[in-house]
C-alpha cells in the first residue's frame, strides 16, 4: 500500500483549535486548513475575527478557508469580501445554498469575478458541482468541497460519485475538488485514487496516519492485550 508521502492528494487539517491548527502547521504533509462555524463553535471561538486574525498570524503562508455564516445572500457577499480581505492565503467558504435551499450560484460568481477565491461547501449533488463550477471565473482558484463522507451515510458509494465531480471540477483550470468529511483514514487512500485534489481530515483520523502500513499480525496482538488489560482494570471475575 501508499506510504502517506506517496499521496498525491493534498490534506488539509479540518479544526478550529488554534493550539491544535498550529501543531499540525509543523507537519509538512499539512497542505492547509479548514475551519466552519460548528468545529469554531465546539472549539469555544466566540470572536471570529480575533480568532482568524490569530490563527492567520500564526500559518501566514497556507491556505485556510473561513466560513461566511450569514443566511441572507447578500450579506453572504459582503461577509465574503471582508474575510477575503483578511490574508492572501485566505478562501471564503460559501455554502451552495442557504437554509432556505436558495442556491449561492449568483453570489459565487459575482465573488469569484470579482477575484475572491471561494471553497464552495455543503455540496453533494452532481448538479450542484456543475452550477458551482459554471459560475466560476477560471482564472481565479476556487475550491469544490464535496461532503463525500455524508454521502457515504446515505448508503451510496462515494468513489463513483467522486469520480464523476472530478470530471466536472477539470473543466476549470484552478478549480480544485476537495473529499469533505471523511469517516475513516481509509478515505485519504479513496480520495487519492479517485484524483481528488484535496482531503480535509479532522485531528482524531489524522492522529491514526502514523498507523499507515501496521503489520496487522503486531496490530492483532496489540488488540487482544487492550481487551486483556482493560478486562484486568475493570476487576472481571466468573
């Protein structure tokens, strides 16, 4: 199997904690960053900007994406240019519609026309990819982030699915497609075959990567000695 620095996807760190953020800042296999008010919200940020400020000060050369979070299309936009304004390094996550099922589609394109480099989020329909990617300008980078993961709850093989977006996505020239929520390491190894450009990874899956390649037979021991131990502290008798 790929050793994780033969991947050819790129993985990007998904959290809000900004001691955590900066510990993976020092891995040079962490291609960049993503965050999204519910991860900001679990992490305790309660001031956006004092947090975007500190984290930007402290990973000044890899791209992030913040979220707008506003549920009025405009104020999406307006919210998107000032988050833009915050670092070169900076993508504006826009979610593909707004609550009310609305499509972003016009504002994704007067964004991206207006040079702001915008990570389309929430996507999981084939459609939705092909109106985002239409709507793009193709000389201004953009991000595609399909909720692969949440795809794969429904009961539907996400590989295939992938696959499909990725011929979509190739129509723009600095677009790239990112495997959103992954639900175990193995979908760094899914996302990499398919030829998706990135994979975001949240911190506990990405404490399992130095476990890439294990022996299984040493990984078998070291299972029966958890349920030994575990079974030993607990105090079992029969």
């Amino acid at each position: 199997m790929k050793s994780v620095a033969d991947l050819k996807v790129k993985i990007f760190a998904d959290g809000a904690d900004v001691r955590g953020m900066v510990e993976m800042y020092k891995q040079p296999y962490i291609k960049g960053f993503t965050t999204n008010p519910t991860l900001m919200r679990k992490a305790g940020v309660s001031d956006y900007r004092a947090f975007a400020k500190e984290v930007l000060a402290a990973i000044p050369d890899r791209p992030i994406s913040f979220e707008v979070f506003s549920d009025e299309l405009a104020e999406m936009a307006t919210q998107a240019r000032e988050i833009a304004s915050w670092g070169t390094n900076v993508f504006v996550k826009v979610p593909v519609t707004n609550t009310r099922g609305e499509p972003s589609t016009a504002i994704v394109r007067e964004l991206s026309h207006a040079g702001v480099k915008l990570n389309v989020t929430a996507v999981f329909t084939l459609e939705q990819v092909d109106e985002i990617v239409g709507a793009l300008d193709p000389n201004v980078a953009a991000n595609v982030s399909v909720f692969a993961g949440r795809v794969a709850d429904t009961g539907r093989d996400p590989i295939p699915h992938m696959a499909s977006a990725l011929q979509i996505v190739r129509r723009h020239p600095k677009c790239e497609l990112i495997w959103a929520s992954p639900r175990e390491l193995l979908n760094v190894f899914h996302a990499d075959s398919v030829g998706c450009d990135i994979i975001t990874v949240t911190n506990d899956l990405l404490a399992k990567l130095p476990g890439c390649g294990k022996d299984l037979k040493q990984f078998s021991l070291e299972t029966v000695q958890m349920f030994r131990t575990d079974a030993v502290k607990a105090g079992y008798t029969l």
